[in-house]
C-alpha cells in the first residue's frame, strides 16, 4: 500500500505542478498583456528583465507548489498510517 500512495502523491504533485503552470501563464497574460517568455524561437524578442522576472516568478510558485504538495502528501500519509481501516 505504501507504493501505491507514494504514486498518488507523486501524481498530486504533477497535477499540481501542470496546474500552476497554467495559472501561472495566465496571471502573467492578464497583468502584463503579453505571452509569457517560454518558448526558444522568440528569445531574442523578450528583454532580459523580463525573462529573469519571469524566471524568478515562475521558480518561486513551481518551488512554493513543491512544498505545499508535500506536506500535504505527507500529512494524508500519516492520516492514512493512523487509521487505515476507516478508508
């Protein structure tokens, strides 16, 4: 059973991870009215400032998410550890 919630866990943290991508690059859409600098053939076409700003933000929520799905993971772990039976 421990298999299989460590694969449950690493799905939330996927799924998650997907998720805030998307939010992410649609926050970034509607506040500054331009597409996010991802891909490799516009490069040259974002200013540095931008891209490193979007770096930092992008690093700070994915690494935010990576916490968050974490512990709480962890936590329905533990819950499950305790009273298994009750599931």
């Amino acid at each position: 059973m421990n298999l299989i919630l460590k694969l449950l866990a690493t799905g939330v943290s996927i799924g998650a991870g997907l998720l805030s991508a998307k939010v992410l690059d649609f926050v970034w859409t509607r506040v500054t009215g331009n597409e996010p600098p991802r891909d490799n053939d516009g490069v040259l076409d974002v200013s540095l400032r931008t891209a490193v700003i979007f770096a930092v933000v992008s690093g700070a929520v994915s690494q935010g998410i990576r916490v968050l799905t974490t512990r709480g993971t962890q936590r329905a772990i533990e819950r499950y550890k305790k009273t298994p039976e009750v599931v």
